[in-house]
C-alpha cells in the first residue's frame, strides 16, 4: 500500500514538473502587435425560436425540424489590440445557411381534446445574410504555443434572401425582415504556429429582433396569423487565420 502511494505521488509529481516545462515559443511578438488582419471560414447551423398565437382562427402548429448543419461562413479579421488582455474585432463577411419549417394541422376528438396532428406543409427557408460583427475578445494568459479565450458583442445581419413581396407562383406562407440585430458570446483557444496564428472558435448568436414580417400572405392568411414572432438562432464553428 505504501508502496503504490509512493507511485502515484512521483507520476504526480512528474505531470506537474513536465506541465510547467516551457516550449519554445512560435510568433513571440505576434502579441504585442497594435493591429493585424486575417480570414474566417466556418460552419454553422441556424435555428428559429417561434412564439405561436394559438387563439388565431383556422391555428395551424408549425415547429422548425432541428438544426440544418449545412451552413457555411467567410469573414475578414481586422484585430485591435486594446491592452494585454483585451482586443476588439471587426469580421465583416457573408453567411449562408437555411432552416426546415413544418406546419401541421391538429386533430381534435369530440370531447376538444387535442388526438394529433398531420403535416400539411414544408419549407426550407434559406438565408444568405452580409454579416457585420463587433466582437470583444478577452484572453487569458499565453501557455507555450496556446491561449484561450472567451469572446462577447454584437453582430448586423442583412439577409439578401429575404423577400418584400408574396410570390404567388410559389406558394409563400410567410416573409422575413431583412435585418436584425444579434447578441453574440463564445470561446475559442489560440494556436501559436510557426508562421500564422490558427484560432479554433463556438460561438452562439441569439437574434434580439422579431424577424416575421408585417405582411399577411394574400392567400394563406392562416399560417400567419398563427405566428406571432419569429427569433433567430444560431451556432457557428469558425475558424480563424491571422
């Protein structure tokens, strides 16, 4: 017993010591660099949060069937170092993506009773948004080749897919609002490589905007009118290169 007890405190003792071993360092004045530029490529998924008006006449239930994680993402990096810690970040870029609506009609026995539900309509509505965020990024301090961080701002997308008017050759049930304004935290780690720095990055958008539009289709007025807003969400996994 003493034995193994001897054993486990000198495998302790080594992780420790070859923890705190100090590697030499790529790109050591990348840091201290008042402002610097790189690119974004990414994925992401996109999501609605739907807030559903059930006393609306003729009320058809629509639900979003998951993520659709067939989103893509590039954006330019302009990085302002702000101290030692803190940096500010412009990523102007474009942002694609889609998400799979479904409506269904509810079933009702005789006694009111909800007996279920049958799908009567799908739509992919896809979005392809010109992307301006403002990020804040803080950072902890660099351990060898590696620095981890935590990131939080605001983010303007415009969706140029987003239709002003009903096209009735296609059947539209609902428009969009073109922008909206999205509040975006995350965290990512660092990477110090011999000749750029590669960042690996999540990061969660919520939309603070209602992005259902005003306007009633002219022939499907229910399956507006049993919306009463529509919110954006999305997740990204980006990667950056500076």
């Amino acid at each position: 017993m003493r034995k193994t007890i001897v054993i486990l405190l000198l495998i302790a003792s080594s992780v420790n010591v070859l923890a705190q071993v100090e590697r030499p360092r790529n790109l050591p004045s990348f840091d201290s660099k008042k402002l610097h530029w790189g690119f974004t490529v990414g994925l992401n998924s996109m999501d609605f949060a739907l807030k559903r008006n059930t006393a609306a006449p003729n009320f058809v239930y629509a639900d979003v069937i998951g993520f659709q994680p067939a989103g893509f993402q590039v954006n330019i990096v302009s990085d302002l170092r702000l101290s030692d810690y803190w940096n500010l970040r412009i990523l102007p870029g474009i942002n694609l993506g889609s998400r799979h609506m479904v409506y269904y009609e509810i079933k009702y026995d005789i006694n009111g009773e909800i007996e279920g539900m049958s799908e009567v309509y799908d739509m992919t509505i896809g979005s392809s948004f010109l992307d301006f965020p403002v990020i804040f990024k803080y950072r902890s301090e660099r351990v060898n080749n590696y620095r981890p961080y935590v990131i939080g701002g605001l983010s303007l997308r415009y969706d140029m897919s987003a239709r002003s008017t009903y096209n009735l050759d296609e059947d539209d049930r609902l428009l969009l609002k073109k922008a909206d304004l999205y509040l975006e935290m995350g965290f990512g780690i660092d990477s110090y490589l011999q000749f750029f720095k590669h960042s690996t990055e999540l990061k969660f958008a919520i939309g603070l905007f209602n992005r259902l539009s005003d306007e009633a289709p002219p022939q499907y007025v229910e399956y507006f009118e049993s919306l009463s807003s529509m919110r954006s969400y999305m997740l990204m996994l980006n990667f950056h290169f500076e």
